[in-house]
C-alpha cells in the first residue's frame, strides 16, 4: 500500500509540475500577445498620424495655392479699378480747374 501511496503522490508532483510548466507557457503566450499588439497597435498610430500629416500638408498647400490665386485676381482687379478712378479724377481735375479759371475771370459757369 505504502507503494500505491508512493506512485500516487509521484503522480501528482508529476502532473503538478506539468500543470505549472503549462501555466509558464501560457503566461509567456499572453505576455508575447500583449507585446505582439501593444507593437501593432504603435505601428498602425504612427501611419495614421503620418497620413493624417500627409493630408493635412497636401489640404494646407491646396489652400494656400487657392488664396494667392484668389489674391492675384483681387489685386488686378483693384489695380484696374484704381485706373479707372484716376482717370476719372484726371478729367474731373481739368474741368475744375476750368471752372475755377472762369469764375475766377468773372465768367459764368
């Protein structure tokens, strides 16, 4: 009996140190899952801030490239205006001056 007794408890050591080497293993799985994510889950950020810096530049230059487009045709058109008002005054000064002239001479106007 008291060998019965003996490969028992051998048995049991036996199926305990397989059941704490199996606990190890699954530890160190988990461990390696864990990293193997927490590196993906690193690597899919960096693309996606890449990307979204990507976009954003191309987005930024985009705009900038519309709004020297849009200040070019407003500063062609202020020039054309401004022409347009100097020469108006241009003739409207000599008129006046001709008006001043004649009232100076004491001629109606």
């Amino acid at each position: 009996m008291n060998s019965a007794i003996e490969e028992t408890i051998k048995a049991l050591t036996e199926f305990e140190s397989a059941l704490d080497s199996a606990k190890d293993e699954a530890e160190a799985g988990t461990k390696k899952l864990i990293k193997d994510a927490t590196d993906w889950a690193e690597s899919a950020r960096t693309s996606a801030i890449s990307k979204a810096q990507q976009i954003a530049s191309d987005r930024i230059e985009k705009a900038k490239a519309d709004a020297e487009k849009e200040a070019t045709s407003i500063r062609k058109k202020g020039e054309s205006a401004l022409g347009v008002f100097e020469g108006s005054i241009s003739g409207k000064k000599g008129k006046a001056s001709e008006r001043v002239v004649a009232r100076l001479l004491g001629k109606g106007g």
